[in-house]
C-alpha cells in the first residue's frame, strides 16, 4: 500500500509532534511525505503534480495542527484548488474513488476540552466532520482520525511512543 502524508505546518522545524511523526514516518519506505508549506512557500500550487501524487496512492493522510477549528490556511487552499470539479468529484471526477482518507490532527488543549460542556463545546468528531463530507463527497473511504491532545503538556517519551502509535495508524491496513 502506498501512503501520501500531506503534512501541512506553517512552521515544521518549531512543531513538537508533526515534526516528530514525520522523523518516525520517514523510516517507512511506502510512506510518501509532502510538506506543503516547504513546497509552496509562495502558496502558489503545482495542481496537476499534486493531482498526480494522488492518483498514484492508495492511501492520503492529511496531518496538520489544528488551528481556530480547522485546519492551517495552506490546507484549505490545497483542497479547494486540486480537488476539482470534473477530476476529484462531479459526474466524472472519479480519480480518486476507493482510496483511502485519514486525518491525523494536533491540538494544544487537553481531550475533555473537545466536548459538549468542555471549554471548546464541540468534539473533534463534530468539528472535523467538514473533513469527512469532502471524503463523502470525491468518493473516498474516510478512516477514524488520529488525534493528539494536549501536545505541550506531554514529555519526550511520551512523544516518541505517540510517533510510533502513528505510525502503525498510517500503515495499518483497513
């Protein structure tokens, strides 16, 4: 199975755990790494070499802090400009029917901050369900997001056993 890792930090080299899934990721020989802010640091986006690293996985995993209830910036322009109309969805945007889609997602507040009376009111169940409408919608197969909480209170060895429980979540097959 080949995997695609879009990662997708503003600041990768200051990140405490997306830069470690990555050094953890990196020791797999399926797993494609895509860093679309090393990529597009002018944000302007190569659609059809993106298009093309889609087509040739079976699994896309997008990996990113969350940021003001979604994702960064970046993020929501790469799907807005390569999932098109006629390619990703639509009566003929079949491209990538099948394939699997994973979310994995850091956030600097604790679990129960992520619930119906917790400090944000929401789960990221429901907050990242924007995520799985569009894996809905260009036909994909959406599998249960990673999620990390509370990143800055955790120790290195915690850190590390987490890279390593990402790793199997990236590789595992379905």
């Amino acid at each position: 199975m080949n995997v695609l890792v879009i990662a997708v930090h503003p600041h990768m080299e200051q990140s405490r755990i997306n830069k470690r899934w990555l050094e953890e990721l990196k020791q797999h020989r399926t797993v494609t790494i895509h860093d679309l802010y090393a990529a597009y640091p002018d944000e302007r986006i190569d659609v059809g070499q993106e298009q093309a690293r889609l087509e040739a996985c079976d699994r896309i995993v997008l990996q990113f802090p969350f940021y003001w209830y979604s994702s960064p910036p970046l993020l929501k322009k790469w799907l807005d400009d390569v999932l098109t109309y006629g390619w990703a969805y639509g009566s003929s945007g079949d491209k990538l029917h099948g394939k699997q889609f994973a979310l994995a997602v850091s956030t600097g507040s604790p679990e129960e901050a992520y619930q119906a009376g917790g400090r944000n009111q929401f789960s990221m169940s429901e907050l990242l369900k924007p995520f799985q409408a569009t894996s809905n919608l260009i036909g994909t197969v959406f599998i249960p997001p990673f999620v990390l909480h509370g990143i800055h209170a955790l120790s290195e060895e915690e850190l590390s056993l987490n890279a390593k429980r990402y790793a199997d979540y990236v590789l595992q097959p379905m």
